[in-house]
C-alpha cells in the first residue's frame, strides 16, 4: 500500500469563526447561548470573575499559590505580551515573574485588573476579525490564548472554591 497525502486547507473565515466562537465562551458565554462548546453556562471568566470580591481575589489558596488578582493579572500580561511581541518582532523580553507579583487588592485595584483583562480579550477578538494571515505562528498563538485563558479560568474556579470553603 502508498501512503497518500491529502492537502486540505481551511477557510480563513471557518479557522477565524471558530476560534473567535471558543475565545468568546472563554471570556463571556452568555447564559442563553447555544450550542456551548465547553463551558457550562454561567461559568465564563467575566461572569466568574464579576462574584468575586477584591477581598476574596486577594487570598492566596496556598503558601505555594499566588491569589486570584494575580491569575487575572498574568492571564492579561500573557495577551500582552503577544501583543508587544507582534509589535516588536518579538524582540520585547516579557517579565514572567512580574506578573505574578500582585498582593492584595482593594475594589478599585481589582475592578482595574478585571478591566485590563477585558481590554486584552478585545484586543485578540479585534486581532482574529482583522487577521487574514492565518499562518503556522497565527494559528499557534490562537490555540496557545484559549488554551492558557482556559487554563486559567480552571484555576480561578478551583481556588474560589477552596477559599469560599474555608
């Protein structure tokens, strides 16, 4: 038997429709949204994030574990970063480390993260709109955001959890 080697492509809109509808559930699933893709309804970032108190986002869930104002802090700083690589070549050194370092916050500092957060979602929803150049690295980079953003919409859910259980 030949090995056959089929070349496909996917459409830029098809690609872009997609990513864009699991970036979206991501960030902001509304409750009446059909069909979900993988989220339960009400569990988005946005919808998580707006029953979170700055008090409870500034409780580390362990001495190993950052609080949830840094989870909402690096998950921006990741889009960021992104963002100043395609502006510089990649050239900008991100300070991983940094992004971490958040302490406790108050409402203002909290309700300023969260917006920040969203400002960086829009930033790649306005990216995937406009992108028609959907490249091995652009696809890369839309599959690392969804999958990092996921990730830490995971942790924040869990940690809300430990620390309301306390």
């Amino acid at each position: 038997m030949t090995e056959q080697t089929a070349t496909q492509t996917i459409a830029v809109t098809d690609f872009r429709n997609g990513f864009l509808a699991v970036w979206n559930e991501i960030f902001e699933l509304e409750d009446n949204a059909e069909p979900t893709m993988l989220l339960d309804r009400g569990t988005s970032l946005f919808q998580t994030l707006a029953d979170i108190s700055a008090e409870e986002a500034s409780i580390p869930v362990s001495n190993q574990s950052s609080n949830l104002a840094a989870q909402v802090n690096h998950t921006a700083f990741y889009i960021q970063a992104l963002r100043d690589g395609i502006a510089t070549n990649f050239e900008a050194k991100a300070d991983w480390d940094g992004s971490w370092k958040v302490g406790a916050v108050d409402d203002a500092e909290w309700q300023a993260l969260i917006a920040k957060l969203r400002s960086e979602y829009e930033w790649v929803q306005g990216l995937a709109a406009q992108n028609d150049a959907w490249d091995e690295d652009y696809i890369g980079g839309a599959f690392s955001l969804a999958a990092h953003a996921a990730y830490h919409l995971g942790e924040i859910r869990q940690a809300i959890g430990v620390i309301r259980s306390r």
